[in-house]
C-alpha cells in the first residue's frame, strides 16, 4: 500500500462523502477504513476493505435518499407501499455502483489503492430476506420503482437468518444454517425511533366507550416491538432513493431485573428470546403445529408494524385518517400479508374509533390484492383453534366481514347456498379454516394475476365467483425483471455490446432492444453475439468445476433449469430426458449426439420429501453419467448447490437453453424464464404462466413448444387419466422407469427412487408421463437447431431483441397507472430541510 492516499479535507466540488469523482470515492473509503472499521491499510483484510467502500457507496446513497425524503413531504406524494414477506434482493455492491453511474470510478479508486473492485464484489454476503421468485420479483418491484422515480416503500421481515444454504452431501441436499448476517450488514440502517407493538394470544372485552358506542378490547397474552431497519434503494441514474423497511423483532422489556436478582437467569431473558424468534429465521419449517404459529404470527408481526408506520407517516404529514387511501396504496404481495385486510380494520375500528362502514370504505380503497399461485396448497388457509389463539380479536374482525360480505352475495345471488359455502372467508367443509385468499380478495379494491394465462384461470378457477360478483375488480399485471441487475451487472459484456450498438438509453427503455432484429442476420455481429456468450460459459465452467469439481466443456450446448425444485416445476421431467439420452449412447457408442452440459439448481423446502428425491435423482444421474467413458463426455450433468442470486449472475448470461417446462396452468408466471431470455437464451417450454407471452414476443420458430395446454391438461384429468397407459405405450420411457428403479443410478439400491417411479407410473399428477414423448421429440428439434450455428445465433440475439416487454419498468408503470394511482416525483439534490 506505497500509494495510501494523503488524508486531507475535501475540497468543496467534491466532499469525500458524497462526490461521485475517483479521488472523492478513494478518500471516502479509506476515511471509512480508518473511522468505521478501524483498519489501517497495512493490517486491513479484504472484508475490512469492502465493508469501507460499501460504506463510502451508502454515504453517496444517503444524500439521495435525504432529498427524497424531503421532497415526498414538501409534496405530499402519494406513496406506493409494497408488502412482501419476501425481498431476495441479493448483494448490494455491484447494483448500488451500477445505479449510482460510479463503478468505473470506483474501479480506478480502488486500483490506486491496490484493490481490485470484482474481488470485493465477490466477498458480499447473499441477504438472506428471499427464497425464490416471489421475493426475487418484490426486488425487481423496488429498483424500478426507485428508477421510475415512483415514491414508495418496501415493507417486510429482518429475518435474521435466510431460509438455508444448501449443500449436496452423498447426493442429498443438506440444509445448513445461513448466518448471513455474521459480518455485519453495511446497507441497514437501525431506526430505533421507528418502533411499534404488536400483540399476540390473550382474550377480548367487549364493551361501550365513554360515548356510548360499542367497543372491544384486545387483551393480549404477550406483547412483541417492532423495530425498523431500513434498507436504501437507489434508483438508476436518477436521485431518488426509497426505501426497503424491514422490520426486527425484540422484546418490550428485554431484562427482568426482579427474576435475575432472584436467580433466576433463564426466566430474566425468557422474554427477549421468544420475542426475537420472530423475526430469527424466513419461513420456518410449517409441517408441526408450533411451526405453523410462527409463520402466521410472522405474518401478523410485519403487517402491523408496516400499517402501524403508514398511519404514523400519514399523521406526521398533518392529513386525517380519512385521507388514508389517498396517500398511500399497500399492495399485498400474495396471500401472506393478506392479514392486512383485518388488521388495518381493527387499527381504524378499535384504535381510531371510526364506524364500520368508514373503516371498510377506507381499507378497501388502501389495499390491493397480487395472486401468485392456482395451487391449493399453496393458497394460505389457517385453523380457527390456531388462529383463535394466536389473533383472537383478528378472528373476530373477519367473523364480522365475513358476515356482511355473505350479506351482499346473498343479495345477488339468493337461495345459492352452494355459492356462498364457496365463497366464505371460512372453509367450513372440514376443519374450519380461514381463507386468506378470499380474505385479501374480499379487502381490496383490485386483484391481479401475474401473466395473461394465469389471471384468466384466476377469474376462470379458484377466484371464480368473485370474478362473477365484481367483474371490475380484477386485472393481469405480467411480471418484469429488472435489466439493471440481470443484464447489466450480470453480464457486462453483451451490455457494452448493446451499448455500442443501440446507444446508452435501452436499460431503463428496453423496447430498444428491438433495434437488434436488424443485425441478427449479420455474420459479424453474429460472431461478437458467439464471442459473449463463449466467454461466459467459460465463466460458468470455471465457476461449476469450484463449486462441484465437475469439468464441463464450454463448447457444449448448456442446457439449464435453475428455480425452486417442485414437482410441477418438473425437474424430473428434464432428469427423464437425460436418462434416455444416456440409455441411447450405451446401446449405440458411436451414436452422433449433440454435446450438453445440463446444469440444474434451486432449492426443495426441507419438509417435501419429493423434490428432495428430485435432487437425489439429478445428482445420482451426474455420478454415473458424467464418470462413464461411453459417454467420453458428450453428455455432463451438474447440480449447481445453494442456487440464489449471487450464483445466478454467472447462470444465466450461459445459458443456450432455458428449461421452463411446468404443466401448462401450474406456474403463475415465472421470472427466470425472462432473465434466460434477456440474455440470449432460448427456451422449450409449455403454454404456461409467461412463456406465452414470451412465445408471443419472440415468434413460435424462436420457441421450442411442447406439451399439453392448460386445457387440455384439465380434459386429460377429467377423463381420468392413467400414466400407466402412456408408459406401456412408450419403450424408451418404460426402460427409462425401468433402469432408474434398477438402482443404477443409486448405488444399486433399488428402494432410493421407488417413491418417485411409482408416483411417475400410477398418480404422476403433473402429466409427466402424458408429456414426455411430446418433450424428447421437441429436445431433437433442439439437438438439429444447434448444430445450425448461425441460425441458432439469430434466434439468440431474436430472443433478446424482444424481451422488452418483460422489464419491472413496464410492470411497474402497469401498477401505477391501473392499480395504485400515482405518478412520478422528480428528486433534486439541492433539496434542504
């Protein structure tokens, strides 16, 4: 470190704490070294530096975020609030430098320290505050909204601890504390001022108040703080900075003097250590009852405390509470904070002391209603003795909406019993339960699906009589992505080339993208378009052989299917693939097969035993296929561990191929099948969620189709339908059952995979069976067109070029315009208090 920087004060053009110029950025950083991390450059390690430049970044941030901040009130902005348990946001460094303009500057900053930018990049810890698409497209929500200079707020949990890190050990996956936070978090700011409680158990009082009017009181058993910490999200190019709130559990009294005094020590933090469980770890195994109550007291926990800060923020901009839904619009990322319907209710009803039918109007017109899934199980419902204990008064709020709710239906529909059994916030078929769906339905004034496909089988199917009673209140806002993120920061190579070649305006417009179509057919633009993607497979090769020790040939078709591993996802369908092209090559060793490498990734729940034999099955195939030497390395499958976004980045600018093969009406949307696209890939894949619209974009000789459609999936179970028949009628498929239940590819032991065979020959509830011949013959379709490289080349820069439709941008200006009601704030720096 010859060349440590000279510790001067800044000049007055560029203050070291906020200057966006080198010299700014390398003061700041060493500034910070020294003052927050308490290093000198001799001694510093490399976590120590890049915590001292993420530091300098977040100071650059907070200018902006303070001038945002400043001017939503001076204007009394309208400000959209996004509610999600998830936010997978992923590492900050590298999108915060992209967004802000400055990561050249801080290149050659760091350089002049000896630093190298990527390798501080690469040392920044996965937020563990996401699983998979949901939280991944609540991300992309926030940066464009920010970009879209769009005033809003992003509310959810601080989980302590992410979902799992995943490893694969003897071929099984391996769920392993991730303890992301063990290093501390450079991006979180602590607002220990911005704290509220939220009650849990007890009983309730009813009762008059001091005017004579009926009242309830909430006793509860036990009372949990919530604390803010908050998270600044910077738009691209632009000054505004919003703002993610996370919300932190803690005990309301954290230390009993009196129990420690007497001896008692445990009882002292007995407190403190149930109350932080909140907000310890996301999504708690939910198989035993205990884990059920913690994940809807998380619900609850992080719905309150963000209701409880909009009337806070609505109070301290002077406006009555009638104002609510004028200056702020919550929006209900699917059904878990669906709870919001009930909460905001009771916060207007029994703390505000307005009449039933004011707070109804006024909930109605604040929330809205975003459904991701058509699955059953997945559409959150809660046992009355669960949630009667736990939410007690809640319960009582949604007795009562239910009631008038049933009122009204009754109305338009007498004497349809049927009807209104169907359409009760209460499932009383069985063990009652609460519907939450019907619940966030019945309390918001909009409910959206996330594709054209999905939100018409939202109002065809499981939302039916609802679209039936209020035909006006439904929408279909298509998913986006962000390009910022999964364009430009993960693959900097084809974003110079888009620069060069359609100007510098595409990432926050990317209908210009379209403006490739007219160099598709050029051969030399053709061979720069190869030249990218070569050199990030050969990225990607490096990064498989670290991470699983597997040598893949970057010249071999990548094949690739990364997303949370799911039965209707069916990865095993792709596995099935794989098999048969394994049995071909033993018969016939000199077969002229298309060299692939299959890459998979994503993680199972810890409790769905399935899927998890999934991933069994997927590594058991690697072990004999990829070590066979009649395969002499034509074919390489590799099981990517602990898939996220930080992985993603090398994922998917390599992909040739882009699996997104879910039975046709099970997948709501997708993002993957967007952020493959935009980056060159092609995709085989069925007539469902997104891939519709993408098949649209791109033309159907850009798409590689198969499958059944959503239609037909429904007539095929309709009219009973019977795996076996498709297995008996098909050779390879049968002796592709056949050497799997063998044992060969689990060490000979023929009970691993029964589990699985079984239910692909005699349940297969995802018509695997009935799709299979449709996709081995689409994948020869494939193995053809890859041989073909020039044409394999356009469709490539074609699935770029009209990937447009699919940016956060669009689906954000979509919500603004249709859903919420607000429009753009400009931000300028000059902005004082």
């Amino acid at each position: 470190m010859d060349d440590m920087p000279t510790l001067r004060l800044p000049t007055a053009a560029e203050p070291a704490r906020s200057g966006l110029g080198v010299e700014a950025l390398r003061r700041d950083i060493v500034d910070n070294l020294i003052c927050l991390q308490a290093r000198y450059p001799e001694i510093a390690t490399p976590h120590d530096w890049y915590m001292a430049l993420a530091y300098a970044v977040r100071d650059r941030m907070m200018t902006r975020r303070v001038a945002t901040t400043h001017t939503y009130v001076a204007r009394d902005a309208k400000v959209a609030c996004y509610f999600s348990a998830e936010f997978l946001i992923g590492p900050q460094l590298g999108n915060n430098l992209i967004n802000l303009g400055i990561e050249r500057n801080a290149r050659e900053a760091l350089q002049t320290l000896g630093l190298d930018l990527d390798a501080l990049i690469a040392i920044e810890e996965e937020p563990g505050l996401g699983n998979g698409g949901l939280g991944r497209l609540a991300a992309c929500y926030l940066d464009s909204l920010s970009t879209l200079e769009i005033p809003a707020i992003g509310y959810g949990i601080r989980y302590e601890f992410g979902i799992f890190d995943q490893e694969i050990r003897d071929g099984w996956q391996v769920e392993v504390t991730d303890k992301w936070l063990q290093k501390g978090n450079p991006w979180e700011i602590l607002r220990p001022d911005v704290a509220f409680y939220v009650n849990f158990g007890g009983r309730t009082e009813s009762g008059t108040d001091n005017q004579g009017r009926f009242s309830v009181r909430w006793i509860p058993a036990y009372t949990v703080k919530g604390v803010a910490c908050d998270t600044p999200i910077p738009g691209f190019r632009v000054n505004t900075c919003n703002s993610l709130r996370l919300w932190k559990s803690e005990a309301v009294e954290s230390f009993d003097l009196q129990d420690f005094n007497a001896g008692d020590y445990y009882e002292a933090v007995h407190e403190k250590v149930q109350s932080e469980t909140l907000s310890k770890v996301l999504y708690p195994n939910d198989e035993p009852e205990a884990g059920k109550r913690l994940r809807l007291a998380q619900q609850y926990f992080f719905v309150s405390c963000s209701l409880q800060d909009m009337l806070r923020l609505l109070a301290l901009k002077g406006e009555p509470i009638e104002r609510l839904p004028d200056m702020f619009t919550a929006q209900m990322n699917d059904t878990h904070p669906s709870i919001a319907v009930a909460e905001l209710m009771r916060l207007l009803v029994d703390e505000r002391q307005l009449a039933w039918d004011e707070a109804w109007d006024i909930t109605r017109r604040t929330l809205a209603y975003t459904n991701h899934t058509l699955l059953p199980e997945a559409l959150e419902t809660w046992g009355l003795p669960l949630f009667q204990g736990l939410l007690p008064r809640l319960l009582e709020i949604i007795y009562e909406i239910n009631s008038r709710f049933l009122d009204e239906v009754r109305q338009h529909y007498p004497g349809d019993d049927a009807r209104l059994a169907r359409m009760s916030l209460i499932d009383e078929s069985g063990a009652k339960r609460v519907r939450m769906a019907h619940l966030a339905t019945v309390g918001s004034h909009a409910v959206n699906g996330v594709a054209a496909l999905h939100s018409q089988l939202l109002e065809e199917t499981v939302l039916r009589d609802f679209a039936e009673l209020w035909p006006g209140h439904f929408r279909n806002v298509t998913n986006g992505v962000t390009p910022r993120r999964f364009l430009m920061l993960s693959n900097p190579s084809l974003a110079s080339l888009l620069d060069e070649t359609l100007g510098e305006g595409w990432p926050t417009d990317l209908g210009k993208l379209r403006g490739l179509d007219k160099h598709a057919d050029d051969a030399a633009f053709q061979e720069r378009w190869r030249r990218v993607k070569q050199a990030n497979k050969e990225t990607l090769a490096a990064q498989i052989k670290t991470a699983t020790g597997i040598v893949v040939d970057p010249s071999a078709l990548f094949d690739i299917q990364v997303k949370r591993i799911h039965e209707y996802k069916r990865q095993h369908l792709n596995a099935l693939y794989i098999v048969s092209l394994y049995q071909r090559l033993r018969r016939d060793p000199q077969l002229a097969l298309t060299p692939r490498c299959f890459v998979f990734g994503g993680k199972a729940a810890p409790g769905y035993a399935m899927a998890k034999l999934i991933i069994r099955l997927i590594n058991g195939i690697a072990e004999v296929v990829n070590d066979d030497p009649v395969v002499n390395g034509r074919l390489k499958v590799v099981f990517f561990p602990d898939f996220n976004v930080k992985n993603a980045h090398f994922i998917y600018p390599a992909a040739d191929l882009s699996e997104q093969i879910s039975t046709a009406g099970k997948e709501a949307s997708g993002t993957g099948n967007m952020k493959f696209m935009m980056n060159g890939a092609l995709t085989i894949g069925t007539l469902d969620g997104a891939n519709i619209e993408i098949r649209e974009e791109v033309g159907d000789e850009n798409f590689f189709l198969f499958g059944l459609s959503a239609a037909e999936v429904e007539r095929v179970k309709r009219e009973g339908y019977r795996p076996a028949d498709f297995v008996n009628a098909n050779q390879e498929l049968h002796e592709v059952l056949e050497v799997i239940a063998s044992g060969h590819f689990s060490r000979g032991d023929r009970e691993v995979f029964c589990p699985l065979v079984d239910n692909l020959r005699y349940s297969d509830p995802f018509l695997v069976m009935a799709d299979y011949a449709s996709y081995v013959a689409r994948q020869e379709d494939v193995s053809t067109a890859w041989r073909d490289t020039r044409a394999w080349t356009r469709m490539s820069i074609l699935n770029t070029a009209y990937s447009g439709k699919f940016s956060s941008d669009r689906a954000i200006r979509e919500y603004c315009e249709q859903i919420w009601n607000i429009g753009p704030v400009r931000i300028a720096l000059d902005q004082r208090g």
